[in-house]
C-alpha cells in the first residue's frame, strides 16, 4: 500500500510505513475488543430479559435504573415513569447516556480513531484518507459536547452505586453477601474510577484555572484527578470489561444457568 | 565485542533518493548515530547528518529508524538483534535537503504565527511575581528540545500536506497551551487556538506523545486542556455563561 498523498520534496514516501514491529497488533485488538462489546451489548438489549434477581436483588447495570412500564416486577428503584415501550428494552432510557459518554471520551475518540477509522492506524503509519478535516465540521465537531456527557455520567454512576448497596442483600431478607455483590461493587468502583479520571472532569474541577494558588482546595482536587486521568486509558477498558462481565454475570443467575456463590447469606 | 551490521541509510536530494546499503562496524555501547558517523568516516565521507550533543539534548539528529521517528544519538544499538537490518531514513513530513538532513523552516514559521508572552501592561519586566503551583503546567512544556519529532509524526500534515497551512502541529499547539495557563500572560487565546492554529484538526490520537524524547505529555496535559478551553468559549453555552477570565 502506499502513502496517501504524493508529497513533492519529501523523502521515502513511496511506502507507507518502514515500521517492522507489528504495529498493526494494537489497533487490531482495540478493533475486535470494542467490537466485541458492541455485539455483547445489542445482543444483550434485545433479549430484554434475565436483568433481575429477586432474591439477592441483584440488578444486571445494563438495565440499571429500569424506568419503563416492561421492567420486571421488583426491578424499578426509582419508579416506572415511562410507559412500556415494547420492542425499545428498558436500556434505550440511559444508553443514549452512556455511549455518549464513552463515543465522546477523549481516550475513546482515540482509539476508534485509530482502530475503525485507521486515522491514523499507528504512529507513522500512513492512513489511507485522501483529505482529512479532523474535529472542525460536524458531526466530529460535537465531539466538544462531552462535558454534558460527563455531567450525565455521574447520576448514572450514582445509581449504579445504588444498586450495590441494595445487592448487600440475603435470601432471608436481611443483609447478606454474595459473588455478585462483590462483582457489583468491583464494577462500580471502576466505572466511578472511569468516569472521575475523565478529562473535562480534570479541567472543571481545577483544569481551567489559571491561578492553582488562589484555590487551593481546587487545587488539590485536580491533583487527585490528575493521578487518575493518567491511567484514564487502563480504567476505560476496565470499567467496559466489568460491567459487561457483572452484566452477563447476573444474567446467568437470573436465568437459572449457575447459582450466585454466597458468601454470607 | 564488535560486529558487522547492516545498515541501509537514505542517499539523495529533493529530487530523488534510494536507500543504500552498507555494512558497518558497530561496538559495545554505541548508539545510532555512532554509526552512521563511522560510515561518513569510512564508506561515504559526503553523507550528510545533522548533530550537535549527541546527548540528547540539542534535538538536531531526529530521523526514522526502522520507520520509527527517534533521535539518532538515543537509540542504543544494543536494542537491535546483531543480524536485524537497521534503516535509517529522514523524518518524511519535511522537504529534503540531503541524505538525512530535512529542512524544517515549517516550523519556525510556525513559531512565529503564535503572538509572544503579553505581561500585564502596568509591570515591568524585573516586576513579575508569580508562585511555583501557577507556572509548574508550563514548566513541563519548557522542557521542549525543538526535535519536531512530534510535528513530523503527526498525521494531521505526514500525511496531509494540504494542511500545512491552517496546522500549527503539536508542538506549537502546545505553546500555545503553556501560555494561555500562564498566570501572567493576558492575551485571549483560545480564539486563535481553533481559528487560527488549527485545534481543531488534532484528533488527539497522542502519536506526538508517544514519539516526544522529553515525555512529555503534549496530548494529556497540553492538546486536551487546551482543547477544553476552547470547549468553554466556543461550545459550551453554560460555561460561557458563568465564566470569568483568568481565575
Ligand atoms: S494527538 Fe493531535 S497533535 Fe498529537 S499527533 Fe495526534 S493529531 Fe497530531
Ligand atoms: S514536544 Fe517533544 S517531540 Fe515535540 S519538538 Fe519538543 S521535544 Fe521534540
Ligand atoms: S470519559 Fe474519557 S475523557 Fe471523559
Ligand atoms: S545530537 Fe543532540 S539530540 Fe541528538
């Protein structure tokens, strides 16, 4: 394959890498890695079932908060306010959400960027777009819109956490602790870890200021976020790895597949 | 222990250009640039290469190895098998002048679009305080060698010549962004980031990062922020409602 453009002047642009490491691997992986959440994710939707389980109350986060008329009894914290919308399962009500929130993450952009887009594939690799307008027309000029994805994310996370707290929940009625539970709190953990890492969190708590010394309480904030935000890529596949695992893991005991292990009660 | 290596190093001008073969002595602890200086000493006294430090600090020596923008006198030889052919090319975003040696005055014209420090009117220069929280962002962007490894690898222009004109390139981006989080720079600009220096094209795929011999973090800590700046002035109805300038 060769470079995208002919530059006139330029050396060695005949060819479109001399990289020989296999630069390809990562952009492959991130590929079948986002992929294969996407189709986990559809497939999940539409089963629109196996979200609920009673008995330890454990909620699956993929129909976390239910809000419609056609979720399951027992699995609406927070009210039905919305009618039951038949075909659209009750995740159509946050997904929205919260795929705007990761389709607008900085560390997101870059890696479908790289991975669907091949813009560019690897560092000096050339990629085979003709032209390229980067961020400055619509619809990637949106892209600046994920501050208010942020600002959504955090109720979202909000009851997530909620859905753990209730999940300390035993056969008999009282408290009690379970695999799930555990699984639960380990995704919540890391989705909150996703979300306060992200970069306009960075900038609104303290990124945005230009005198640190006059706010220091600020100050302090943006240094803790900073730490995170450095390891915003690690926490990214993380948090998409554990919510869709805690997801399937609660839909296998819902369904009667295997039987959540309890640890106390 | 020496050894014989193969290397193929890019010979020719602006207006063609092969690469060439040889095989070259290398020594323990040598470094890239080690080599291609053996190789002007001994095979091709006409060899052209840029050099100063050889310490990685003067940022004249970049070039691709192995299709891998690096500074020359920073890649140890040991980090190559004694069998495994090691090229050498010149950084490709910029026009030739010979064999390794590109002429990067894209960059200083660059350099220059961006208006310089702008104090407050009423200090003098001897006159300015300002506290070590409030300049250490910018410090990390002072530690900049001028290499232009990061504009080279950007593919916002590797690519896309056409470019050229409306992308400052990372690096100049970045100055920008050590301005604007200035405590003591008062000129507005975030405007000119978008408008006039391109923000907009980067697609903060972090190649500039990944290659910048400094570390330093030019996509985290200076292409993000400074695109979130932005974000507050251009895009954000709400923060354009609240916002105070220079807190
Ligand atoms: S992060 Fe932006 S400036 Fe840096 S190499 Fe990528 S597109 Fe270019
Ligand atoms: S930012 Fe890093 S890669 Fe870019 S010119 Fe400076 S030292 Fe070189
Ligand atoms: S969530 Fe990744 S940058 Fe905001
Ligand atoms: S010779 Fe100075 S940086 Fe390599």
């Amino acid at each position: 394959m060769t470079a995208s453009t002919h530059h006139p002047g330029r050396a060695d642009t005949a060819i479109r890498t001399r990289r020989t490491d296999r630069w390809w691997l990562p952009p492959l992986l991130t590929f079948l890695g986002l992929t294969a959440f996407v189709v986990y994710g559809v497939v999940r939707v539409f089963m629109n079932k196996w979200y609920w389980v009673g008995e330890y109350q454990y909620l699956a986060p993929f129909f976390s908060p239910c809000v419609t008329g056609g979720c399951v009894p027992g699995a609406s914290h927070f009210g039905q306010w919305l009618p039951d919308l038949g075909i659209l399962a009750p995740p159509v009500v946050v997904l929205p959400f919260v795929l705007g929130f990761r389709l607008t993450c900085y560390y997101y952009r870059k890696a479908y960027y790289r991975s669907f887009w091949l813009s560019p594939p690897a560092c000096a690799v050339a990629e085979p777009h003709g032209s390229y307008t980067g961020e400055r027309r619509f619809p990637l000029i949106l892209q600046n819109s994920h501050r208010y994805f942020f600002y959504a994310a955090v109720p979202v996370a909000s009851v997530l956490t909620y859905d753990v707290v209730i999940a300390f929940h035993g056969a008999d009625g009282g408290f009690g602790v379970g695999l799930g539970t555990l699984i639960l709190l380990v995704n919540v953990v890391l989705i909150w870890a996703y979300t306060l890492s992200c970069h306009s969190c960075r900038h609104i708590v303290g990124g945005r200021l230009t005198h640190f010394s006059r706010h220091p309480v600020r100050y302090w904030m943006w240094t803790q976020v900073s730490r995170m935000n450095a390891r915003h890529m690690q926490l990214a596949w993380a948090s998409l790895f554990s919510v869709a695992f805690a997801d399937l893991y609660v839909a296998l005991v819902a369904s009667g597949a295997i039987t959540d292990l309890r640890l106390f009660n | 222990m020496g050894y014989q290596a193969h290397f193929r190093v890019w010979r020719g001008d602006a207006d063609s250009g092969a690469l060439r073969d040889f095989r070259v002595e290398v020594n323990e602890g040598e470094v890239v640039l080690d080599v291609i200086h053996r190789l002007q000493a001994t095979q091709c006294p006409d060899l052209a290469v840029r050099w100063n430090c050889k310490a990685g600090k003067c940022g004249s020596c970049s070039a691709e190895i192995n299709g891998r923008p690096r500074l020359m006198c920073m890649t140890r030889m040991s980090t190559f098998a004694e069998d495994e052919t090691v090229t050498v090319t010149p950084m490709r975003t910029f026009p030739l002048v010979r064999d390794l040696v590109t002429d990067v005055s894209y960059n200083y014209a660059k350099a220059r679009e961006i208006p310089s420090f702008q104090p407050p009117a009423d200090l003098a220069p001897g006159e300015y305080r300002m506290q070590q929280v409030d300049v250490q962002r910018s410090q990390e962007f002072r530690k900049c060698i001028e290499c232009f490894l990061c504009q080279n690898t950007c593919h916002v222009v590797r690519d896309h010549e056409d470019n050229e004109q409306a992308f400052a390139g990372p690096r100049y981006l970045m100055r920008v962004a050590e301005l604007e989080m200035h405590p003591l720079d008062t000129a507005d600009r975030h405007q000119d980031a978008q408008t006039q220096h391109g923000l907009g094209f980067c697609n903060i795929t972090k190649c500039c990062t990944e290659v910048c011999p400094e570390h330093i973090k030019i996509t985290d800590n200076a292409l993000i922020p400074l695109k979130e700046r932005v974000a507050d002035r251009r895009y954000d109805p709400l923060a354009r409602l609240f916002r105070r300038r220079k807190e």
